[in-house]
C-alpha cells in the first residue's frame, strides 16, 4: 500500500482526479479525520472539506503500478 498527501481544492480539480484514478484496478482511500472514502466517488469527495491537503491510501501491490499511479497523481499533489 502506499500513501500520500493530495490537494483537490476546485470542482475540476477533482473532476479530473477521480477519472484519472478510476483507470486504475486498486482501491483508492480518502481519509480525512475520522471519515474514510471511496476516492473514485465524486459525492464522497465533495463530503469531505477539500480546502485542505486530504491522505490518499493506494491500496496497490504492483510496483510497476504504484509508479504509474504515484506519476499520474503528480499534478493534485501539495507543493
């Protein structure tokens, strides 16, 4: 599993987030306090505050992928 911090602070921020991850197999995980979603669900994104960085858990095993999805997720990542 991997994780990283990610920021989608616009409508088309995560517009575009989620149908960049949805090309991939694995699960993806928002976690934000107490609150843990399905990251490829626009309506479960926008229940969580998105002003703010939010935890991305990658459930992947594939290293191959993970570099693939880590590379893919480069533009929503926190500067």
């Amino acid at each position: 599993m991997k994780n990283t911090q990610i920021l989608i602070n616009s409508i088309e921020k995560v517009k575009a987030f989620v149908n960049e991850i949805t090309k991939f197999d694995c699960d993806f995980d928002l976690i934000s306090g107490r609150y843990v979603i399905d990251a490829k669900s626009i309506m479960g994104i926008f229940s969580l505050d998105i002003t703010k960085p939010i935890e991305l858990d990658i459930h992947v095993t594939d290293e191959t992928e993970a570099a693939e999805i880590m590379k893919a997720l480069q533009p929503y990542m926190p500067e």
